[in-house]
C-alpha cells in the first residue's frame, strides 16, 4: 500500500470515491502521520456518527451542517471548524450543499 502522497495534487486528475449516498470524497495529501480529505455534501447528505481512534480537525469550507460532536450539536457554516477528539462519537447533516476538508492524524488507513 502506498503510504504517501504525492507532492501536488491537482483536482481534476484525481479519483472521488462515493462512500454514501449524497456524499463524495476526494484523498488529498497524506502520510503515515497526516492526512487531509475533501468531502462533498448534497443539501440533506448524512454523515453517519461514528468513532475512530484518529483525531480530526474539518474546516467548513462552503455549505452549511449541523454537527453533533459527543452531545453537543452546533450548526456551522463556511469558515468555521471543528475538531473531534479520539473515539469520540460524532456526525453532522448538510442543511446547504457543501464541502468539508478534513484532516486526520495519524492518516486514515481505511480510505485508501
């Protein structure tokens, strides 16, 4: 398996993968310690909440989502973020149609 990425990543030469309905993801850079992923919404998408041992910090780069993070739940929109500790339950709904740029340490085996 690849562990790196390459050096540039140019949008239009790379693979989306649909891992839900409503949901496109795009792996952008990584290493075995890093991670960044574009993740594309349609209005109404569900990011299903689920737990991983990776801590994630996601800017809010367009559209709008309510976000529930362990129990507490915040609508953001475009320019804010938000992180999520280790194993901490969390998931959000695409109230406008959006993209999240996630990032992930150490990266997310699971998607390549």
């Amino acid at each position: 398996m690849k562990t790196r990425s390459d050096v540039f990543q140019i949008e239009r030469e790379m693979e989306w993968q649909r891992p839900a309905p409503g949901i496109e993801r795009q792996i952008m850079a990584y290493d075995g310690q890093l991670m960044m992923v574009k993740v594309k919404f349609e209005t109404g998408a569900v990011g299903t909440p689920h737990t991983h041992y990776h801590s994630q910090a996601t800017y809010v780069a367009s559209g709008r989502f309510e976000l529930t993070i362990g129990d507490r739940k915040q609508v953001l929109e475009a320019g804010d973020g938000y992180y999520v500790e280790p194993d901490q339950e969390h998931g959000c709904v695409c109230l406008e149609a959006g993209i999240l740029i996630d990032t992930f340490s150490p990266m997310r085996q699971d998607f390549l």
